[in-house]
C-alpha cells in the first residue's frame, strides 16, 4: 500500500517534469508499469512513437516481441514491472548523457520503492545505468547478454541478468534466436 502510494506520487512528478528539453515533444509519459511488489524489473531505453501516444512501455513492435519472449520464460507482462531510463518520447531512439542524468533520479527511485530481485536490462543504455548503480562492471553486451550477474542493491542481494534489447531482433534478424533461447534459460532462474 505505502509503495503503492510512493509510485503513484513519483508518477505525479514524472508527469510535471521539465528538467530536460524532451518534455516539449512529450503527448504522455511513459512512467511503468506492473505490480509494485514485482521480483522481476524490466529497463527498456525510453519511449517510441507509440508509447508515447498511449503512456504505456512497450506496445509497439519490439513490446509484442518482448511478449513473445516473455513467455518463453514462462513469464506474463501482468508478473513484471517494465520500465524505461528515459520517461519521454525519444523522437530518434537516442538520449545525450545529459538527458540520462536528468531522469535517471526517476528509476532509482522506482528500483527503490519496488526492490525487485532480478533487474533485466534490456540493451546498452540500460545496461550502462544498470552498471554505475550496482557498482558492477560489464563486458559488452554481445559477450555478457543472458548471463548472471550477482549484485548488492540498499534493499539486499540482487541478481543482474543483461538482455539484448527486443528492438535489436528487430532490425538484425539473426539476434531474434539468440535472444530467444537466452529468455528460454531464464525460466529456470525465475522459477527458484
Ligand atoms: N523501447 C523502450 O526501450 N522502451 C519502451 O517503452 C518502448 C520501446
């Protein structure tokens, strides 16, 4: 109830948030989404076209692949908290680093309310925030991606698992399997 309460008041001031340029372009944020007591915590890049229509994370294309990939884990959208480094529109699917400092405060405080157990960071950017805030230092993502990383987060031990994100399937065909069988390895992780 009290986190509850927490994530609906940092929504709020997601919503009125002007502290970089990104707001002007924004129709909705796209704050997250899923149950405030989730073990499972998903970080995407920020918002598309459509996400940015609608303020929900992943609902385009690369949000059906997720799906799909989800349940190869034998995981439901409805079990897990999806969210995004950046809350607003990214027009080119790019941030600066200016940008990521300024919402950055916004995740922290979402992995701090929902203290989640497993954190699955999808793609370099979410990646890089993942490391600088668990202290953990990564190979790239082509060498560490569906691997376990274990880590120490304020609310306890945590588990660290590096995904490619969905949209890379999209545009490169041949990582569509790869990021398959590792979501297919993780249903043995999310089942202990
Ligand atoms: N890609 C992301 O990284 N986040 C979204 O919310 C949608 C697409």
């Amino acid at each position: 109830m009290q986190a509850d309460s927490d994530l609906e008041g940092l929504r709020k001031e997601v919503g009125n948030c002007k502290r970089c340029s990104l707001w002007k372009n924004r129709k909705n944020v796209v704050f997250g989404e899923g149950p405030e007591n989730a073990s499972i915590f998903l970080i995407g890049l920020g918002p598309g076209r459509n996400e940015n229509l609608f303020g929900k994370p992943f609902i385009g294309a690369a949000g059906k692949f997720l799906n799909h990939l989800l349940a190869l884990a034998g995981l439901s959208r409805k079990e897990v908290y999806i969210t995004s480094v950046m809350k607003c529109y990214l027009p080119k699917n790019k941030a600066t680093k200016e940008q990521i400092n300024a919402c950055k405060r916004y995740l922290d405080r979402q992995l701090e309310i929902i203290k989640p157990s497993i954190i699955i960071p999808l793609g370099n950017v979410a990646l890089q925030y993942v490391s600088e805030k668990f202290n953990v230092g990564f190979d790239r993502i082509s060498k560490i991606h569906g691997k376990l990383f274990n880590a120490k987060a304020s609310w306890g031990e945590i588990k660290i698992i590096p995904m490619y994100h969905p949209a890379a399937a999209l545009r490169n065909g041949a990582l569509r399997k790869t990021l398959e069988k590792d979501w297919k390895k993780l249903r043995s992780v999310v089942l202990k």
